[in-house]
C-alpha cells in the first residue's frame, strides 16, 4: 500500500470509528476532527459513500452524515437510521461534538461520548449514577464530566443530578462537572445550583461543602474553547 492510501485509509478508518461513538455528524465537525477543511473531509466522506460505508441524510436544516449497515458492519457499531433522530437530540448532539473537538484541540483525551458511558453505566450502576453528556480527561489529568445544557431541566431533577454528582466526586468517578451551556441559561443554571444547600453522600445529607461546590463550572458555548484550556 502506498503512503497516499495509507493515509486514505487512515482517515476513514478514524471517520468509521468517530460515526461509531457519536452516530452522526456533519462534514464540518468531521473535518475539524481529522485537521482537515471541510472540502477535503466532503471529498473523503463522498468517497466513503460510494464505497457503500456512510449515507447522506437531511434532517430538518442539518446535513447529517452517518453509517450504513455495510459501513456499521467495519465499525463493530449500529448504522444510522435518520428517521429515529429528532431535531433536538440532532442540534444537542452536534453541540456536544462540537465542545468536544474544541478541547481535543487544545490537548483533552479519553473522550467517552453519552452512548458508551451508558453501556457502562448498566454494568457499573454504583459507578456511574449520572450519565454525562460526554466525559474526558483535561490536559491536567482532571476527570470531567461534560453537559451541554440547551434546555433547563426541573430544579427537583437538578437536584438528583446534584446529589449523583457529588457522590461521584466523592468517590473520584469524576473530579470536576462542567455545564457548558447557551447565553440565555447559563446564569440562571448557576444560581440555581448556588442555592443548593446539602447534599448526599454514602446515603446521609451533608452541608455543601466549598470544596465540592469549587467542581461544579457553569460556561457559556461561545466561552467554552479559553475555558477549557485552565482546566
């Protein structure tokens, strides 16, 4: 094989693996995860597509790429059915993908995207008792779980979700919990965790501790790529 389709198959190999994790995505966060323009990742996805691996999809306003059963096959993963997608979880998902090539840029690893935590999370119930949006290791060697808040939640179900997370503070599951949220939520999401009082760990209430209130980050979208780097 020549250096040429090495490097061919090099980049749709890691495309194939990509569509495994995160489903679907668009030539845009695809190119900026193989460090190429968007023309050039079009041109290795059509390939791709005529090889029979990936199929094109519009849904709503979104380009979406993903894979077929041929190409889910390779991945060891499940293909792509675009009727099974809402434009929510489409516009959530592509926002998390999104904060997650912005970090690899600047040195994060290990990423874990939703779909896979919660495979692990059937296995290890004890473990994993809040399934983050995504999770990753910070150029710092921080555990952090990642949430992407396009919507505000209840603040009773924020309330379950702060209690699982402190307890996986506690037991180093995770060291740090970013909300990486939308201009108009982000401030209101913070107060509301700031008026949080207790909370429990080994199934007794505790007063929220400065320590443990110090892991819980609230950033904007736009804000999150300086963020990040600090962490």
């Amino acid at each position: 094989m020549s250096q040429f389709e090495a490097r061919r198959a090099e980049k749709e190999k890691i495309i194939l693996d990509l569509l495994k994790e995160d489903r679907f995505s668009n030539a845009n966060l695809i190119g900026l995860s193989l460090g190429l323009k968007r023309t050039a990742a079009f041109e290795t996805l059509k390939r791709m597509e005529k090889k029979g691996l990936l199929l094109q999809a519009k849904v709503e306003d979104q380009s979406l790429w993903g894979l077929t059963p041929q190409g889910a096959f390779l991945a060891d993963g499940r293909h792509f059915d675009p009727k099974r997608v809402s434009a929510i979880t489409i516009r959530h998902d592509l926002a998390v993908q999104k904060a997650k090539v912005e970090a690899m840029a600047i040195g994060w690893s290990d990423f874990l995207a939703e779909r896979t935590l919660r495979q692990m999370a059937v296995k290890e119930r004890t473990t994993w008792l809040q399934v983050p949006d995504a999770f990753a290791m910070s150029p710092r060697g921080r555990k952090v779980a990642l949430e992407v808040e396009r919507t505000v939640k209840t603040p009773k179900r924020y309330t379950v979700i702060f209690d699982s997370y402190c307890q996986m503070l506690a037991d180093k599951t995770i060291q740090e919990v970013i909300y990486i949220c939308t201009e108009d939520i982000k401030d209101r999401l913070e107060r509301l965790f700031l008026k949080i009082e207790t909370m429990t760990v080994d199934g007794k209430r505790h007063a929220f501790s400065e320590s443990f209130r110090a892991r819980f980050h609230f950033v904007t979208c736009e804000k999150w790529g300086d963020y990040a780097k600090d962490l």
